[in-house]
C-alpha cells in the first residue's frame, strides 16, 4: 500500500490506498531492494487464482520485469520473483504466460538461481515453476536441454540419496536398523517436495515425442548421470517396507500396512514410474536406432496357421524360432558396460515393477509401471525375451489378468495397457499357452457387447482396448484349436461377427483386427462342425476379411495386430504441470502462499521398452524379489 494525500475543504487529509497493477509492475524496477522484493510479493498475492490479472500482467510487461529480478542477489528479491512467476505459470489456461517466460529468458534464469541458491523455499519454488512450465508442449525441449543437467544433479541426486535397504550389501542388519528407525520416526515416506517437484518436471518433458530429434532427446535423458540410478532408489524405498514386510512386523512397527501403501502411493513415486516408463520406450534403439525399421513377416504362416493338429503347432513353434533367431537380433550384444541404462532393463526392476502394480492404489502409477512392462516387452532382442519368461515366473500373468476385470470407467486407461502388455507376453509360448486358458474370457469381455443400443461410441481408449484385446486373442487362437473352441464359448465370435457387421459404428481399425481375427478362427478345419451347428456359414468369417483385402497369414510390419507394441502416443495420459492453494493474507507485502502444484494437468504419454540383461541367469540370481501370486496364481504355475 502507498501512503497519499488528499486536499478535502482546505485541510490536508492522509491515507491509504492499495496500488494500481501497472504501479505495481513499475516498483519492480525500482532502485529500492526492499521496495522490488514487496512489489514481487504482492504482485503473486494478486495473481493468485486470477486468470485476468495474470493476462494484465504480462501484457504490461510484468513477465520479463519478474524474469529480471531473478537475477539479483537479494534473497527477498530473487525469491519473490520466483514466487509471482509460480501464480503467473500456473492453470491450463495461461499458456501464453509459459511461453512469455521462455521468450524473456526465464528457463535459463531460474536455472542458474537454482545452481546458485542454498535457500530450500527457494529451490522448491523453482522447480515448482518449471513443473509448471513444462505443461506446455512448446517448452518442453528448452526446459529438457537447458535444465536436465542441474535438476539431476542440484536435486535428483542428492534428494534421493537415502540409505535404501540393499539385498545386494553385505551389512544388512545395519541397513535394516537404519530404515527401521525412519520407520519409527514417521519419516521414511516424505519425499522432499523439491524432489517431487524436480521428478515432475522431467515426468512432463520426457513424454513428448514431438521433439525434432526423439531419439536424442530420449538418450540425452538415458545418459544424464545419475538419473536413472536416482529414479530406481525412490522406487527401492517405496517397495522396502513391503519386501521386508516380515523384520518390520517384528520390529512391532505401528501401522506397518499403511506404511507400505504411502510409500507407493505418493506423488513423487508416481512421477519416477511415469519417466521410466518413458525412458524405456523403444529401448532397443540403445544398440540399434533403426532396429524396426524393416520387420518382414514370419515365413510359412499361410501353411502353419491351420493348426489342425499338435504337429502343425510344433511345425510353427519351429519355424517362428529359427525365423527369429535369423531375422530379429535377439542374439545380438547387449551392452554390458556397467552403465546406467542397464538397470532399466535388470531383473530388480522387473520385481520392483510387479509390486508396484500389485500393491499402489494409484491409478497413473500402476498405468506407468504396467506400461513399462508392455514397453519391456516390445522389442525384438534378447532382453524382451528374457522378461517374457521372467514375467510368468514370477507370476506377474495372473495379477495383469486381474487388471482386465474392471470395469470402472476411470480404470479404462489400466486395463487398455494391460491388454497390450499381454499381447506382448504372448509372442512367448508358454505365456500364450496360459493366457488363452485363464484370461479369454476377460478378452471377450472387452469386445462390444451386441446388447448393447446402438449406436455404440468409443473413445479413443476403448479403441486402444478393443484392438489390444482382438490381438491377444489372435495370438491365442492362431495355432490353437482348444482357445478358438474356448473364445466360441465365451462369446467372442458372436460378438465379432456382431462388429463386421456394424462396421458404421465402429473405428475402421476395430472391424479390420475383427475381421482378421475371423478369418484365423475358419482356418481350424476340426471346428467347422462346431460353428455350422450353431448356425454359422463360411462368408460370416471369411467375407469382411476378403472385402477389406486382408490376407489372414499376412503380417505387415505396419500392422500392431502381428507385433509386439510399445506405448502410443495417442493423447496426455498422466498428470504433472499445475496446481491449487490457498491465499493467506499479505503481511508486509510478503506473499506467504502461493499456487501448489497438484493432479489436474495432464501431461504424459506412454512410450516403448525392453528388458533385463541376457547374461543374468534368472533362476539362479539370488537377489530378486520374488512377488506374491494372487489370489490364483497357483493354477498359474
């Protein structure tokens, strides 16, 4: 407030009056460092939760003033401009406040005040602003090249540095002590909100792929030392409690259980899982940038498709080995170099990855750590091999296959990815063995319902499930006569021949795989019988699938019906950006709140990945963690 003077019927009269915006911009540049600090300050009171005063704000030249004053080495003054910039970037809406603050130079700004601060707040505030600004799709790369260096090493690095209970140290007792004792302390679950902060700025930057160099910018993360590492050790301490679950209940730890669920269910958790499962996109690429670029198709599938008898599906099994192993390079060098892009794909994480999925309650998080496993298992070298059968060992079949039951619509995204990470499994033998017996039924339940009115609308998720789910199911029925008799039971036929028939109301990709899935189901000559019987005729399986010029043995390399699949970039899929607070009043001109970050801007998408080392010998390494089945794992055995 400014002190004025007011000339009432000759008298002089004092008072006070609340200044103008465009006088509070201008004190930004005034001489007076205490006068600059409380214009800031006031200036993010103003700001807070008022789209329209933030607009004014830039539009009178307040961003770049704010930007400024980043630079000065008064702690008031650098720490409330920090705190305006925090209200300026926040909310879907001020978009262009984002990308004024990139225009004057406010990335750089705030990342060389970040090298230089000691101030805790003020480290927070910083990279709350940049969790901000990272929500917009234009800034990403800037932030990603300008900042991943300090934000790893100025605070991923040394936030996670925990002592985190390690099956691989030799003293273990004395780690157990340790984490114990933050137990006892009620600590061990509070990630720093600096921390928090930092892991959402690269969760926003890592899931564009709209980059003019992906691959780069996906290896500039991969590369950024400690990183990876970092990331893997906030995962350890969530899953910790839950490993040694058993020394805890001795140690007569109070609330252990809830214990277990805040480690996995936290915000900064989520964050770590969301980036790994974008750094484990097209994770093949390490040794082979162009290592999809020409995928030809498994020779002999218009002989071997018909699977009239076991010999047919052992003449297959064959071939598709000997075709792999001559086309794809499973057998090529992994790196082996002790660096840290080998942990993602290690059978630690896999392990880790299966608790998470098993036990948060978090729906991003449990997206993220299934997405992982679907990009883990999407590739064509030796890794995805491995975790394929890794997967099924430690019974992560029956807890994805749970997955699918729901039906709840805010689960759709889960259940839409776990589809595609079983299609992936199933390229594997024994796994495509074990999801056509438990999870057909599941399958079919993911098709459209023909009781349902019409006219039937999707989203682009349910297109996501739907296409997932006829492809898992034509990887089970292709050489099996047993899951095509068990998809006929359970109503899948019906309901395929229910889309070519509907095809108007239905994506084009949808009625193509229905058909496709058809025609590979006519192709078993022993049920021919079985489908007469009930009524059914030739051109019900075969005639969509010959108008469409599909060719049933036909796997082009643009076709996700016959390929394993990583994540797709459809639309934002995970949270991170923005936030909400509360206004507290303004002693001094010292804003003491400011707008938090929270769960409402969505901003990540999925990506691609691969698995564990090949030289690891799975069934002799002592240190996995071996996850407990559900509920009906034992029939999964």
């Amino acid at each position: 407030m400014e002190r004025v003077f007011i000339l009432q019927n000759g008298i002089v009269v004092g008072g006070w009056r609340n200044p103008t915006l465009p006088e509070v911009i201008e004190y930004l540049t005034h001489q007076s460092n205490e006068i600059k600090a409380n214009a800031a300050a006031y200036l993010q009171h103003l700001c807070y939760q008022d789209d329209h005063i933030k607009a004014e704000t830039r539009h009178l030249g307040g961003i770049g003033r704010l930007v400024n004053l980043l630079n000065s080495e008064n702690h008031d003054v650098h720490k409330n401009a920090c705190g305006a910039l925090r209200n300026l970037s926040y909310g879907k809406t001020n978009d262009e406040n984002k990308i004024d603050i990139r225009d004057k130079g406010g990335i750089p700004a705030l990342i060389r005040l970040l090298k230089r601060t000691q101030d805790e707040n003020v480290k927070e505030t910083i990279t709350a602003v940049l969790w901000n600004l990272s929500s917009c799709e234009e800034i990403k790369e800037p932030i990603l090249y300008e900042g991943l260096y300090a934000l790893v090493k100025y605070i991923i690095v040394p936030y996670s540095n925990i002592d985190v209970i390690n099956s691989q140290g030799n003293n273990r007792s004395s780690l157990n002590m340790k984490s114990s004792q933050r137990l006892l302390n009620n600590d061990y679950s509070n990630y720093p909100t600096v921390l928090t902060n930092a892991t959402g700025v690269l969760r926003n930057c890592s899931s564009n792929l709209q980059f003019s160099n992906c691959y780069e910018a996906r290896k500039k993360l991969r590369d950024a030392e400690g990183l990876i590492e970092s990331l893997l050790r906030i995962i350890d301490q969530a899953v910790e409690p839950y490993v040694n679950e058993s020394y805890y209940k001795k140690q007569q730890i109070v609330n252990l259980d809830l214990i277990i669920k805040d480690n996995m269910n936290s915000k900064c958790v989520e964050n770590c899982m969301c980036i790994l499962r974008n750094l484990s996109f097209r994770l093949q690429e390490i040794v082979d940038p162009n290592y999809d670029r020409e995928v030809r198709p498994f020779p002999g599938d218009e002989k071997t498709v018909k699977c009239g008898g076991t010999s047919s599906g052992k003449k297959r099994k064959n071939l598709e080995e000997e075709f792999l192993n001559s086309v794809y390079p499973y057998n090529m060098p992994v790196p082996n170099e002790g660096k840290a892009q080998e942990l993602l794909w290690s059978l630690n994480t896999l392990n880790k990855y299966l608790i998470i999925i098993k036990e948060s309650t978090v729906r991003d998080t449990i997206e993220a750590a299934v997405g992982c496993l679907q990009n883990l298992t999407a590739c064509y070298w030796r890794p995805s091999v491995v975790i394929r059968q890794e997967i099924r060992r430690l019974k992560g079949l029956p807890t994805l296959v749970h997955l699918l039951k729901s039906d709840e619509y805010e689960d759709e995204p889960i259940v839409s990815v776990t589809a595609i990470a079983l299609r992936n499994l199933a390229i594997d033998a024994k796994n495509r063995e074990l999801i056509g017996k438990y999870a057909m039924k599941d399958l079919v339940a993911k098709l459209p319902d023909p009781q349902r009115p019409m006219p039937f609308r999707l989203s682009v998720l349910n297109e996501d499930t739907i296409t997932a789910a006829l492809a898992c199911i034509n990887e089970c029925i292709k050489s099996s006569d047993e899951f095509v008799k068990s998809c006929y039971n359970e109503g899948g036929v019906k309901r395929m021949i229910y889309i070519t028939r509907n095809g108007q109301h239905f994506p084009i990709k949808i009625v193509k795989y229905a058909a496709h899935v058809l025609a590979s189901m006519w192709k078993h000559k022993n049920l021919h019988d079985l489908l007469k019987k009930d009524g059914y005729k030739e051109t019900d399986f075969t005639n969509v699938a010959k108008q469409m010029g599909l060719k049933s043995h036909s796997s082009s390399p643009a076709n996700t019906l016959h390929r394993p699949r990583g994540d797709v970039n459809v639309k934002p899929s995970m949270s991170g950006g923005a936030g909400t607070g509360k206004k507290t009043k303004n002693k001094n001109n010292k804003s003491k709140s400011n707008e938090q970050l929270n769960n409402n801007n969505n901003d990540i998408m999925p990506i691609y990945s691969q698995v564990q080392r090949a030289q690891q010998n799975a069934a002799n390494n002592k240190n996995l963690i071996v996850t407990n089945g559900s509920t009906n794992a034992d029939s999964w055995v």
